[in-house]
C-alpha cells in the first residue's frame, strides 16, 4: 500500500489529496511527538509497576502503542506507527483497569488505571494535536496497493498501551512503590 487518498488530511482544509503512506505515518508520529514530553516518553516506553487483574505486581516496560488500520474489501492491515512495523495482536491492548506507577513520568508517578492515563493522553492530544482526532475517528479513503490500483476504504487510528515484563522480576509479592 503506498498511497492513501483522503479527505481531509491532516490539514483543516476539505481538500482531497494523495499522501503516501510513509508520509502519513511521518506527519501522525509528529503530532503525538509535538504534544508533550510525557507523550514522547510514552512512545518511547518507561518503566513501571504494573498490577493487572487477578495477578500480582510486575515490572517492565509500558509502551504507549498508537497504531493506523487501513480496511478495503481486499484487505484489513495495521501499523504500529513508531516502529513501522505490524503490532503484536497479543500485546493490544492492555485492559482499562491495569494500575500502573512509574517514577518515569510525571503522569504516573502514584499508581493510577490505566484508564485515567489514556484520559490525560487524550486530552493532551486534543490540545495539541487536535488533526488526529479525524483519524481517531475514522475516515473514508481511496487506497492503492502495490498494483496502484485504488480501491475504496477507510483509515483508522487508534491508542492502546503494551506491557513487556521484566524477566528476571523475583518477588511478585510485594507491592513495588
């Protein structure tokens, strides 16, 4: 798939116009990277002490994950948007009330869900970076595949966040802050 044509794009206008899809990916990594500090670290991944439900405290590496789905009759695919790359379909995402804590980030420095971090997430973004809330949102595009045969579709953009665990975590017992 390389090109993507959709209306509107990025800018406010209404226009249609062809935008390559490493272009798309650029200009979406952007915004969220214009946004804070805290969103950068985000993407990036930090550490923290995550408790999912009906488990014990573990930590590693939380990682928000913020990826594009371009759907046409023929086909249905992903992208991670920061690493290029499909996400991992196990990995996304993670559950609303996951708590996590990380002295990484200003947002979670006390333990908090998951949920009140996307919240804080989102409303920075609309500040911010108000553009992809039209992808967040979904819209109709005209797609070309390798063929550069266009076919009608709709792009999609949507957040979630993937925990990598630490192997070597020894005492799932005690509460790590």
């Amino acid at each position: 798939m390389d090109l993507l044509q959709t209306s509107p794009a990025l800018s406010n206008q209404a226009l249609q116009q062809a935008v390559e899809l490493e272009a798309l990916t650029h200009q979406l990594l952007w915004s969220f990277s214009r946004s804070s500090y805290e969103v950068v670290q985000l993407m990036g991944g930090i550490r923290v002490n995550l408790l999912q439900p009906e488990r014990h405290w573990e930590t590693g590496t939380l990682r928000l994950l913020a990826r594009l789905n371009s759907k046409t009759p023929e086909q249905d695919w992903y992208l991670d948007i920061a690493t290029r790359q499909p996400p991992q379909p196990h990995v996304f995402p993670l559950a609303d009330d996951v708590i996590v804590q990380s002295h990484e980030s200003h947002w979670c420095k006390q333990p908090n869900v998951l949920e009140q971090l996307e919240a804080k997430l989102m409303h920075q973004l609309e500040q911010v970076a108000p553009e992809l809330h039209l992808f967040m949102s979904g819209t109709e595009a005209e797609i070309s595949d390798a063929r550069q045969q266009w076919h009608s579709g709709a792009i999609q953009l949507s957040i979630g966040f993937e925990f990598i665990p630490d192997l070597n975590y020894s005492n799932p017992d005690s509460y790590p802050g």
